[in-house]
C-alpha cells in the first residue's frame, strides 16, 4: 500500500516540524516539509498533497501574536487553495502553534471569513505552562478521520503561553459542544466515563490554561480540519514517555490522520 503524501508548511522559527515528520512516518506517511515561500513560489503544491499538518514551535518569533502572522499568509496567499483541500475532505491537523494558526486564519471552527468568535489567548495562570497532561478524544467529535480512535485517551506534554480556548459568548461555546470538540484535559490517568470532562472545568493543573469547558482542541462543521494545544508528536514511543501511567500513545492519533488521507 502506498504512502499518503503528507505536506508540513515551515515558517521561520517553526521548531516542531522533524518531530511531526517523524510522527507522520510511523503513522505510515510519507511527509515533505516545505517552507511557506516554496508554496508561495508554486515550486510546492498544496494540490499535490492528501494531507496537510502544521506544526508547533514558534512560527516568526510570534511577532505579531501566537501564529498571527503565519495566520495572515494563509488567509492572504492560500485561502482558495485551503477551502479546495478541505472541500475534497483531504485532513489537516494543526497542533500547538499550527493550531493558533488554524484558529487565527478561520479556517478552526471556520468558516474562514466570518467573524472569529473563538481564539487561543494567554494562559489563565499568566505563565508558560510546560509539562505532561491526559486528554479525552471525545466520542462526540463529528470528524470522520478521528472518529477512529474517539473514546480513547492520550497523554502527551504541552509548551505554550497562549493556549487558553476563550469564546465571544455563551452561544459560540453551545456551537463548540455540538460535535466541534475534538479533545479535552482530564485528571492525570482518569479515564472518560461520559461526554463531560473529567475535570472540572477550569480546574487548574488537569487544565492547564482555563480554556472554556476543559477544551484542548476543536475541529471544524466538515471535521476534516482538527487543531489541538498539546503535542502528540512527543508521544509516539513510549520510551518518550518520563513518568505516569504506560500507554496513552499519541500514534494512533497520527495512523488515524493518516489513514484518512488514502
């Protein structure tokens, strides 16, 4: 069986991307990483690929606010391109920064060129959060692609300063419960017994940013497109893992994104 061709945008200051890539080989794709002016350029095809991740790290310094400006190339350079993808229900992930990204641009929960009424803000606790937290793959979530592994659990580390979900109003949260949450913070090792978190919401250190209903990550109306804060990608083997109970790979989130992209 062929190898999905997989695309990795790189901006400067991207840092993840080697990690997503090797996430993406294990997964059993095949992934090109490709800075942001090869795309520009055409000299790289958004067409050409069945999938397209963007990874963390710290996309141009975060000079202009977490992703912003990467957010700002897609939306400018992109967008026509991006909707084809997504129409096609060819899968994108955005994870940490390429998450903030998504959001940023529209395109999470989207549509792109509507007024946002969700973004990724700084911490609730004022501080970088770096450490290992236990996330739900809701069962609810309405993206065909993750709905492989919905129900499960995974336990990966984050490393942001802005990853807290906020919402306009009520109603953008009530939007967001209706098969748009892909994933949310639980109690270190608890297992979900229900479509509520385990946490309460806000609690503090289970989330570790105060986002809105214990969100780490969203997808869009058509669920091809997902985005979450913490970085499975760290958790593909489990000699990575440092402590804590064994198993909660995040593999399976990558063969999952890959396996929809054949």
């Amino acid at each position: 069986m062929s190898r999905p061709p997989v695309l990795i945008p790189h901006a400067s200051g991207t840092n993840r991307d080697d990690e997503a890539a090797q996430a993406i080989r294990l997964a059993g794709g095949e992934p090109t990483i490709a800075h942001v002016n090869e795309l520009r350029s055409g000299t790289v095809r958004i067409a050409d690929y069945a999938a397209i991740l963007l990874p963390g790290g710290f996309s141009y310094g975060d000079a202009l606010g977490a992703g912003g400006r990467l957010a700002l190339e897609l939306r400018t350079w992109f967008a026509e391109e991006l909707a084809t993808a997504a129409s096609a229900g060819k899968p994108m992930l955005g994870i940490c920064n390429g998450f903030q990204v998504l959001v940023k641009a529209g395109l999470l929960p989207g549509p792109m060129g509507e007024t946002r009424s969700v973004t990724l803000t700084e911490n609730a606790e004022g501080r970088f959060e770096c450490r290992w937290v236990t996330l739900s793959v809701e069962p609810a979530c309405r993206s065909g692609w993750l709905g492989a592994i919905a129900g499960t659990t995974m336990r990966c580390p984050i490393a942001h300063g802005e990853g807290r979900l906020a919402v306009a109003d009520g109603a953008s949260a009530e939007r967001l419960e209706n098969g748009l949450v892909a994933f949310r913070y639980l109690a270190d090792g608890a297992r979900p017994t229900s479509r509520k978190p385990v946490a309460a919401a806000g609690a503090y250190p289970a989330n570790p940013n105060g986002s809105v209903n214990d969100i780490a990550g969203i997808c869009d109306e058509g669920g091809t497109i997902v985005g979450l804060m913490p970085h499975p990608e760290d958790h593909v083997l489990d000699w990575q893992r440092p402590s804590g109970p064994e198993g909660g790979l995040g593999l399976p989130l990558f063969e999952a994104f890959v396996a929809g992209a054949r």
